[in-house]
C-alpha cells in the first residue's frame, strides 16, 4: 500500500472515530426524547387486556386475537409544540396516554369486536365493542343511561370532581338507544396559540359510550384543536410532494437503467449472474421481511373481508412486490456494473465476489473497516448537523419515546437486519453505483455526478417528521455528497457496509431506550447485527494471512 494511501485511510479511521464518539455524545442533544419508560410488554399488555374483558363478561373463545404497539404522533407533537418537551413528557407519563399497545379480539366477517388500548404504565386507556346496529339492547332515556357511565369510571378509578361534562348526545338504533359522554379534566386546557383565542385549544379527555345499558366504550385521550391537526397535515403534505417527486426520478433512474441493460447487453458487456445473486438476495430478505411484519399486517384485517381472501391477497402482493424490488436491483446493478466498469473501474473493487457471498475474500477485509469508519463519520454528522439545526435556526423533531415500528414484527431484532440490509443494498446500487456513474458517464462531471443522485436520493426521505420540511433533504444531501466521496474514494461495497451499519443503529436505538429489559437485550442483539461486517472483516483477513503462508510455504 502506498504512503498516500496509507495516509487517506488513515485520516478515514480518524474521521470514523471522531463520528462515533459525536454520535455517542451528542445523540440525545440531536434527537428529542420524551422521558417515558414502557413498563410492559406485548404479553403483559395482553394479560392485562383479557382480566379486563373478561370483567366485561366479554366471551373471546372463538376469535382471532391482533396487538400492535402504537403511538399519538399528532399529541405528542402538540405537546411538544406548546407545553414544551419536559412538561409533555410529565402529560404522557402522568395525564395522558400516547404510546400504547392496542389488542382486537374478532371474527371474520362478523361486526361484533372486542379492541383495548393498555398504557405504557399497564392501565387500561381505552375499550371499544363493536356490535351491529341492529343489535338488541334497553331503550334508556340519557338521564338514566349517565349513572351508568359515571359508575364505570369511578370503578376505574377516576374521581370524577375534578372533571366538567362537555358532551352528551344519543342516538336511536333500530333495537336500543346508544349514549356517549365527555368530560374534560379541569385545569388541563393548553392553547394551541395564546395570542390567536379563535386557534383552539387541547385538554384532557374521558368518554364513555353506553349501547342500551351496557358500556359500549372509553377513552382516556388528549383532544387536539382542529387548527393545530390542519396546520400539521398542510406541513406534512409538502414533505410528501417532495418525497413523491424524487421517487418518480428514482423510477426514472431504473426506466433508463433498463434501457441501458438492454443496449449494453446487445452488444455483450452486461454480467448477469452477480447481478442475479443480488436481485434474489434482495427478494428473499423482502420477503422475510413481510413476514416478520404479519402481526402488524394482520392487526389492520377488516371484518367484512373474508379471511382467506385477505391473507390470500397479502401474500400475493407481498411475492408481486418483493418482486418488483428484486427486478430493480437487477437492473441498477446490470447498468450500474457495466457503467462502473468504464469510468470508477476501482470503485467496483470486490463487487462480484461480495455479490456472489464470497464474503470472506480479503477485500472484504478493507471495504467493512473503511465502511465502518465512514459509517461512524456519517452518524456523527447527522448528530451534529441536528445539534446545530436545532439551537441555531429554528429546527425541530418530534420527540422519541419508548416507541419503535420494530415492536410490531415477530423478533423485533430480526427487523433491523432485514430493513438495513435491503435499504443498504437497494439504495447504494441506485444512488451510488448507477447514479453517479450514470451522470458521469454521460455529462462527465464529477461534481454533478455526485450532486444529482445524492439529491434524488435525500428529498426521497421528506415525509420524516422533521420540520422544516425541506430540512430532511439538505441533511441527507450532505451525507449523500458524502458516501457519493465514499464511493469514489474506497468502493462500493464501503459505502454498502456504511449504510448498513447507519441503519441498524439507528433502528435499534428505540429499543435499547424502551426502559424494558426485554427490549433492551434486543436492542443490544441490533447492535451485535451491526458488528457483523467487521466478523467478516477479521474472517476476511485471517483467511488472507493463511493463504500468504501456504504461498510461501
């Protein structure tokens, strides 16, 4: 290795470091996290939610059974916005439920339907029955139906004194008279902008519903001014047009990569087979994936569907999509191979094998180091660039908490590996290896080859909660003119192990946060994931000493 060489390396493993030990400082600084511990787990929740039911007298024995863990998006940022973090993380932890687990007991193409929400503390938050309209039930004036609710609450506890009835309406079914009632917490009324009375204003809520003389529903949740959830949808929305727009060029992207596939193979100069390996490796892990996330899928099953119809459909569209991603691996990676080839033949280096799992080549050994240290300084960047965005100009994100879409997949653990890996791969044989090559090849600018994909790929990421919209897009700008440099500089499959290690962290972290011990040791297996390139680095390495001394022996 030359001393040039020596020196660039080393200077990225300085650079890595340095990342890291900004990522490990620096990262509650950069990301908001509301101070609230998840206490329970899917199977307590669950305990708690059947004792409850069958309180109700609720009969569960022949119905299908859905969780899933969820989260207020629109309170918590409300309250962040007005109350400050602090004080909205007291509101989640003592006045208010935001992150719940959510249970359906139900019956295919039956209406009847059991649903309970059980806090992050244990408590039961809410309660719904679904029954048909139809149904029989007594015909209570409201002033008789009220006592019933009232004694309902009491009996879980709430001291009604120190609430203010606000709604009370019925409606007449064909068989029965339905009730619902709201009471509002006294001293609980947050503004959504002091100066503006007319802007509405958030409080604490309970109701209860009584169909005929039984309880039909509660609910325990933070009401939310029209205003403030109109304003937030109007924000959003220019995320998603942002986010909609680079997703049409990436589709561009692959509708000029197939082109280029189908030219370049007329005249011979395309190589299938570790393109193949790839599009199949990408399918596989997209497909378990899918399955990983049934517990989510499932919880969203409608009843009117019929069964088999449903999870018949899913696992359709689930092979047509998984598919479709495989199909546009294939084709960047055909293009972007062939592209690569003639203008950063060095960027390739390694590529096939990789692509082919000869993970244990001794290339294999320098891409996971230097994709390691360019990971690192990739996170600390992030970290810094929002310590800087936040107390500087303006910025904001919504808080964390002790919720993660990884908690809905079978083996939370197992969520980040496939994610990153399909993320990983997808991503930087788009952006990196057909895009820059791509602009380079055809406008020969290093420069423009390097701007173009990086902001295709970065405003692709605008529908995040980052505010200002745009924000999310400057951000990933840099870090995609930097892995654009990565890629450059220390090959492809550096920038593969970069993102891969990126993504896994940065998924794991809601669970080593959680507060639970569960979670935690499987936020600590995340971790273990992201160490698997450097496994193979010291395999990779050990194999290429061993080889050396057979050769010389």
């Amino acid at each position: 290795m030359s001393d040039g060489k020596k020196s660039l390396n080393l200077t990225l493993i300085a650079a890595g470091v340095a990342g890291l030990v900004a990522f490990l400082l620096l990262y509650r600084s950069a990301t908001p996290q509301a101070a609230v511990t998840l206490e329970v787990t899917r199977d307590d929740a669950l305990a708690t939610a059947q004792t409850f039911l069958e309180e109700q007298g609720a009969s569960l024995e022949r119905m299908k059974q859905a969780i899933q863990f969820s989260g207020n998006s629109i309170g918590l940022v409300f309250l962040q916005r007005t109350v400050g973090l602090d004080e909205a993380s007291r509101w989640a932890r003592e006045e208010v439920p935001i992150w719940s687990w959510v249970m359906r007991w139900f019956e295919p193409t039956e209406k009847e339907e059991w649903q309970i929400r059980v806090n992050v503390d244990g408590t039961v938050a809410g309660l719904a029955h679904l029954i048909e309209e139809a149904a029989a039930g007594a015909d209570l004036a409201q002033e008789e139906a009220l006592p019933i609710a009232e004694a309902f609450l009491q009996e879980r506890g709430w001291n009604l004194d120190e609430f203010e009835r606000v709604e009370a309406s019925s409606e007449k079914q064909d068989n029965r008279t339905d009730h619902h009632f709201t009471w509002e917490k006294s001293g609980s009324t947050v503004t959504w902008q002091p100066d503006d009375p007319e802007s509405g204003s958030g409080s604490v809520r309970v109701s209860v519903d009584v169909q005929g003389d039984q309880i039909g529903s509660y609910r325990h949740f933070l009401r939310v001014p029209e205003d403030f959830e109109r304003d937030l949808g109007q924000t959003l929305s220019v995320g998603g047009f942002l986010a909609i727009g680079s997703l049409g060029l990436t589709f561009v992207l692959i509708l000029i990569a197939l082109g280029l596939t189908i030219a370049r193979y007329r005249r011979d100069d395309i190589r299938w087979r570790p393109a193949l390996q790839l599009a199949g490796l990408v399918t596989l892990l997209f497909i378990g994936q899918g399955i990983a996330s049934w517990p989510r899928v499932k919880f969203t099953y409608q009843t009117e569907l019929a069964w088999g119809a449903y999870v018949g459909t899913l696992l359709v569209g689930l092979l047509f999509v998984s598919v479709l991603y495989g199909i546009w691996v294939l084709f960047a990676a055909t293009a972007g191979e062939s592209l690569g080839r003639e203008v950063y033949p060095k960027s390739l280096t390694g590529f096939v094998d990789a692509a082919r799992g000869r993970l244990l080549a001794p290339v294999m050994a320098r891409a996971s180091l230097n994709g390691y240290a360019l990971g690192f300084f990739i996170l600390g960047y992030l970290t810094v660039f929002y310590v800087i965005a936040r107390r500087y100009f303006g910025a904001w994100l919504p808080a964390e908490g002790p919720y993660s879409e990884i908690f809905n997949y079978y083996l939370p653990f197992l969520a980040p590996l496939t994610v990153s890996l399909v993320a990983a791969t997808t991503e930087e044989l788009t952006y990196r290896l057909f895009g820059i090559s791509l602009v380079k090849r055809y406008l020969n600018s290093t420069f423009v080859a390097l701007l173009v994909p990086a902001m295709i790929w970065a405003f692709a990421h605008s529908n995040y909660a980052v505010f200002p919209v745009y924000l999310r897009g400057i951000e990933l700008t840099v870090a995609g003119l930097i892995f654009g440099y990565g890629f450059l500089r220390f090959g492809l499959l550096a920038c593969v192990v970069a993102h891969f290690v990126i993504d896994a962290v940065l998924l794991g972290m809601p669970l080593l946060s959680s507060g639970n011990t569960v979670y935690l040791i499987s936020g600590i297996i995340v971790m273990g994931f992201a160490l698997l390139p450097a496994v193979l680095s010291v395999a990779a390495r050990g194999r290429g000493q061993a080889t050396q001394e057979l050769g010389g022996a």
